[in-house]
C-alpha cells in the first residue's frame, strides 16, 4: 500500500466509472464458523518486515519509516512478551480503543522517549485487556477497517478513510457517497482538526477542496495565462500553544492523578493544576474566536483524551456540541500536537492509499482475512447450584406478631445496657404481654440464655439484676437452655471466662448452669448473695441456684471492719519503717561543729532588716537574678514601708 498523487475529493472521472466496492472485507463474519486454513505464507526479503506480517516497500526511506513508526515498534514489543503481531487496521482499532492516543515520536529525542512511554502503556493496557473474557458479542463481526477499499480493474485498488464518509452509512452506499464527495461547493469544504495531549495544542481550519469560482477561473484561464494553480489543501487559520500539567516520563494529568490518590501537595503540583486550567481557557477563548468559521466546516477532527474531550463541548455556551454529526476522531496514530503533524494529517486523510493487486491475489487476502478473524466460541454452560434440601422459608408474620418481636426487641435491648428506670416504666405497662418475668427470651433474638435475670447477669448489669431478683422477683433457680452444640462437641454456653470462680466447675457446665454461674464479675454474684440473705425463704438458693453461700449485712459489716484494720495495720508499717530510716539517716551523719558565738543586737537588726521582703536598699545580692518587673514590685513594698515609718513617727511627736 502506498499513498497516491489522487485527491480524495477530485478524483479523475474515468477512474470513478471503474471502481467497484470491495465488499468482503467490508461485509460482516458469515455466521457460521469456516474451518481454519494454513497460514498465509509471509513475504520476506531485503525490503519486507518479517515482525508485521510480511509487509513490503517500495524502497529504503519508506522501510526505515516502518521501523520507526508504533505499529512495528508495538508488534516487536509484543512478540518479545510472548504474544502475537497484529495488523495495522488491528493496532489502529487499539489505539482507537485505549483512552488516549499515542503521542507519537517527533525529531527530537523528547519526543522519542515520549512514544516509547506510550507504545509501553499500549502494550501493558492490552495486555490487561486479553486477560478479560471476550464478549460474545465482540466476536460475532469482524472489526471495521479504518480504509474502505474499492476496486479498479484489472489491478488497481484504492482505500479512502470511513471517517470521510457520513456516519452508519451501509457497505452498499460508500460508492455513491464517494461519487457526492467530487461534487464542488461554493466556498469549497473547510475542515477544522484539534489536538491536545500533554499539555500541547494544535488548531487549525484548513480548506480540504476548491470552491466552484477557482474552478471556473482555471477554465477560463486555460492555455493563455498560466496562473499558480491553488493548492487542493490550504490551512486558513492556525494556533498552537503549550502548557504545563504532565510531569515528564510519568503520563496522565494531574487531574487525573488527584482524582486517583487525592490531591497533591507538591508546588510541582499546583503549578500543574494552574497549567491545566490555564489551558482550558485558552483553548476555549481560541474557539470563540473561530466560532464562525467552525460552524461552516464540514467535519471536526478532534484528538483528546476522553478528560480533555470535555474543553471542547462540556460547558456553557460550547461552540461546538457533544452530539454533533461532523465530530471525528483520527483513524490513525497522531504525533505531538504540533502545526506540522496538523499539515501531516490534513494530507494522510485527503490523500487517496492505492495498491496494485490481481484477482488472485486478491482472493488470496480474502481468504487470509477470513482466517484470521476470531471464531466464536461455545457458550459456557450455565452452572446449576447443586440441588440440596430446601430451607423452610420464615413464615410471615401478622401484625399481631410483629408488635410482639418489636417490644421483645426493646425489652432485651434495655437489660443490655442498663437501664433500670425505663425499664420499670415498660414493664409495669407490658408485663401481661409478656407472661411474667421468668416468660423464656425468644429463639429469633438469638440470645443464648433463657431468661431476663440470666441476660442480666450475663451482661454484668448490677442494677438490673437486683431490680429482677427484687422487685419483681425473678427465678434465679431456672436452668440455661442448651440450644444447639457446635461440631467439636462443646456446648454453646461453655464459654470460658463466663462462669463465676465461687461456682463449683462439675455443676457450671452444660445446661445446669444457672443465672449466678453466668455472672462475670463479684459484684453480680455479690447481689445475689445478699439477695439470698434477704430472703431464704423465697427460692432454693444454695441448692438449685447455685449459690455458695449468703451475704447479710452484719458479714458486710465484719468484712468492710477486717479491710479497715487491715489497712490500718498497713499504714502503721508503713509510718514504723518511715521512722527506721529516717533514724538510720541521722545515724550515718557526721559530728556537727562547734556553735558560733551569738550575734549582737546591732547585727540582729542588720540581718533583720535584710531578711524583710525586698531587702535593703542596698542589697544587691537580693535583687540578682530578678526580673525588672519583680524588681519594681519590691522597691514599690520599700518605699511604702519606709512612708508607713515616717507617718508613724511624725504621730509619736
């Protein structure tokens, strides 16, 4: 395949008259599946790349660009990991495919290493992709080709873009369309082509075909006055601008990465969330500019990313709209936004690929498409759970019933935490719902104790225990209902650190336990012991309640006096070996010296004088080390004193 001197829109009218659609390649996978045929056999030699499936050049310089382009670079990538080269209208459904296009690789060495990040992340990303199950409705059609291939005969074939043509326009219909893009306009059609990536942006309104008046002045014209002819291709506007907002060798804005990992701090950061802004405005202020030229165009090729997408037609007052028919994307990978990759797209879309093939040939590729699309594979069985015991569905209840769970629900939460005085308000109000206090805590709750005083106790709440043993008399006698055991054997009750240390072990297991063995801490069982003191008569206590022995005040009383002269003789001890050491202390000092001789009365009021508050006047060594503030403080005390003298002396006068 190779790029043609034809324009796309004045294309001879001979040539016209000869092509026929190449409806293969155009038409659907057949449905039913063709058996595999042997593989095409792959061109080499000197001019042909035995990594991209045998293709051929024409000569040196278009072999050396194959090198370089992402296609081989992306198949020799994947070969290396194992997998297998694609063709180029696969790699460009791809690039198509992935969320943004390569950047492509420019003269310059940045550029290169920026197309090697992105054939990289191509590579990567489809290689997740292949990891996923394939859509049954992938496989059922070929993909579409980006070129629409028409026949000349004998050998000639040439290829125009889809993009060209109106969109959801039938394999049928793309030799009539083809035949209305010769017709010439009045003003000629204009194109408008956008791209930003990375922070570059590239604009340009460009006219792709000459208007009818140009056409009519070179007829005129004819052989008396050779004018310059008007190029098919002029570019009428053109902008290209750059912003900061992707951090070199990383990929992705920063939008995108705060979005991900939350916002960074960095200044590089801010700097790059400035840049993307900024470069939103502008692009939006060069669209207002261009607006009335744009809505003259024809088609509208943008390339972004599906986030820079929204500069274009997500705000207020958008020049150009989401759902507009003339929106395009390019078919085909693009390079950094520049003006020269614009020109270069402008000529790749308008510029008629021709190749000169013969029937068998032809055939040849026919079948070799064929086999190389993806069979579709047999539904998987759809797994049935295994047919087992059915489980009895919950009855459903009636409101009787349900106003029933919902008051045992409140009733059971209100002992779990304690609260004594609402508790006595609903009980003395719902006590004949219930049945009475000793009335067995439904299986739904899915408590595992029987009754209120056995929850109680369980829960460690002091206050209500004594409230049930007490004011409303509840039996502390009643076994724990064993509800189920678990597979090893142990009892669901047996939970370790629940039964009491005071209850005897041979009767604190399985179902004999009662109320006091479930009691977690001494202050419970204490309660029931005092309530066993208080009233012998009213249950078997010590015999079927488990309860190892009473609490009556008058023991309360001995142990509360033990625990006083306990600590007393604690404090004695301590106050007795406080005196050892401190004589001990006075033993090991040395022989004090003589007592110097008594001072005089002078110097006693001297010294005195000195020891006052703030000194004397004189006193240096009393005012080192303070603050002024403190300073000030006690010359203000002297001199109040020194006034309180002289009044006192002029009243003795």
């Amino acid at each position: 395949m190779q790029t043609s001197q034809y324009h796309v829109f004045s294309l001879p009218k001979d040539l016209l008259d000869s092509l026929t659609p190449r409806k293969l390649v155009n038409q659907p996978r057949p449905p039913t599946p063709t058996p595999e045929p042997p593989l095409p056999v792959v061109a080499s030699g000197q001019r042909a790349c035995n990594i991209c499936l045998g293709i051929t050049f024409r000569d040196v310089d278009e072999q050396r660009n194959h090198f370089k382009s992402d296609w081989h670079r992306y198949n020799v990538k994947t070969r290396l990991n194992g997998g297998n080269s694609v063709t180029e209208a696969a790699f460009n459904q791809l690039v198509e495919g992935l969320e943004d296009s390569l950047s492509g690789s420019a003269s310059s060495d940045d550029d290169d290493d920026d197309s090697d990040d992105a054939v990289n992340a191509l590579v990567k990303k489809t290689g997740r992709l292949t990891t996923r199950p394939p859509s049954p409705e992938s496989e059922r059609r070929a993909p579409l080709a980006p070129l629409i291939w028409f026949h000349s005969p004998p050998s000639t074939q040439i290829g125009i873009y889809r993009m060209l043509f109106p969109l959801k326009t039938e394999p049928s219909d793309y030799l009539q369309e083809l035949m209305e893009l010769q017709a010439s306009r009045q003003e000629g059609r204009t194109w408008a082509m956008f791209m930003v990536a990375g922070g570059h942006f590239a604009g340009a309104v460009a006219r792709v075909s000459r208007g009818e008046e140009d056409e009519e002045d070179q007829s005129k014209t004819g052989k008396k006055k050779q004018k310059k002819q008007k190029p098919d291709i002029e570019v009428l506007l053109h902008k290209t601008f750059h912003r900061y907002t992707t951090r070199r060798k990383q990929g992705g804005s920063q939008s995108v990465n705060d979005n991900a990992k939350g916002p960074a701090k960095s200044a590089g950061a801010q700097l790059r969330r400035y840049g993307e802004q900024a470069l939103r405005e502008d692009i939006r202020n060069l669209l207002s500019e261009w607006a009335e030229d744009i809505h003259d165009c024809e088609r509208i090729w943008i390339r972004a990313s599906t986030a820079n997408k929204r500069i274009f037609y997500d705000y207020d007052e958008a020049v150009i709209q989401k759902g507009d028919e003339r929106l395009r994307g390019f078919p085909f990978p693009t390079r950094r936004p520049t003006q020269s990759e614009i020109t270069r797209c402008l000529a790749e879309l308008t510029r008629v690929k021709i190749s000169h093939f013969t029937e068998d040939q032809l055939r040849e590729q026919d079948e070799a498409h064929l086999a190389s699309l993806p069979k579709p594979k047999p539904a998987p069985p759809v797994p049935t759970a295994p047919v087992g015991p059915e489980k009895p569905q919950a009855p459903k209840l009636t409101p009787e019933e349900e106003a029933l769970r919902e008051k045992w629900t409140r009733l059971l939460e209100m002992v779990t935490r304690g609260r004594v005085e609402p508790l006595k308000v609903f009980w003395e109000r719902e006590e004949a719902t219930f049945g009475g206090i000793d009335a067995p805590i439904p299986e739904w709750s899915g408590e595992r104790v029987s009754t209120l005083l056995q929850l109680a106790a369980r829960t460690g709440q002091a206050e209500v225990v004594q409230w049930l043993l007490e004011g409303v008399r509840a039996d502390p006698t009643i076994p724990v209902t064993v509800i189920s055991k678990p597979a090893n054997g142990d009892d669901v009750e047996n939970d370790g650190g629940n039964a009491s240390d005071a209850a005897d072990p041979a009767r604190a297991t399985g179902s004999n336990r009662t109320a006091y063995d479930l009691a977690k801490s001494k202050a419970i069982r204490d309660v029931f012991r005092r309530c066993a003191a208080a009233h012998p008569d009213q249950w078997d206590w010590l015999g079927a309640g488990h309860i190892p022995s009473v609490l009556s005040q008058e023991m309360e009383e001995g142990q509360d006096q033990k625990k006083k002269v306990r600590r007393k003789g604690l404090k004695d001890k301590v106050k007795e070996r406080e005196a050892k050491e401190k004589e001990r202390v006075r033993d090991a000092q040395p022989v004090a010296a003589p007592e110097a001789p008594a001072p005089s009365k002078a110097q006693t009021a001297v010294d005195s004088g000195s020891n006052r508050l703030g000194g004397s006047s004189g006193s240096a060594e009393a005012l080192a080390g303070l603050t002024p503030e403190m300073r000030m403080r006690l010359e203000r005390e002297r001199r109040a004193r020194a006034a309180e003298a002289r009044l006192r002396a002029l009243g003795g006068k």
